[in-house]
C-alpha cells in the first residue's frame, strides 16, 4: 500500500516569543494618547447605558469625542510630518 504523506515539508509560522518587539513598543506609545482618548469616550457612552442620558452626560460624550478627534488629528499629522522626513 502507498503512503499518502505529505512530500514537501510542513509550512509552520515562526514561533511566537510573546515579547513585543522595540518598534511595537514605539508605535504603542504613539498611539497612547488616541487610546487613552477612545477609552475615555468609551467610559463615557457605558456610564448612558443603564439609565437616561442627562445634559451632562451628553456633554461629557460630545468633549470625548473631540478629544478623540483630536487626537487622531495630532496622530495623522505626525506620521505625515515622518513621512516626508522634517519637524512640523
């Protein structure tokens, strides 16, 4: 009886070290005042959740989500200024 095994050897991923490597590190602490931001508008649309949303309420979701524009403008404004190699 012929064997059906596999001829060419398996294909595996390289394995994973569970580490985060420098430059992911870098780009995290980029990105922390985006994340820091969406948290923040995050917390602010569960504390709506379980009742009605009061004028303060709004507000607190409206600053949040003006911070997290921002934020995402300050990110996007940064790696266009690395991206063509100069200081904004």
């Amino acid at each position: 009886m012929k064997s059906i095994a596999a001829l060419q050897t398996a294909v595996t991923a390289v394995p994973f070290d569970a580490e985060p490597s420098a430059t992911e590190l870098d780009a995290i602490e980029r990105e922390m005042p985006l994340i820091e931001a969406e948290l923040d508008l995050l917390d602010a649309q569960i504390t709506t959740l379980d009742r009605p949303a009061a004028m303060l309420d709004w507000q607190r979701i409206r600053r949040a989500r003006n911070r997290v524009m921002a934020a995402r403008r300050d990110l996007a404004n940064r790696a266009a200024a690395e991206l063509l190699g100069g200081a904004a």
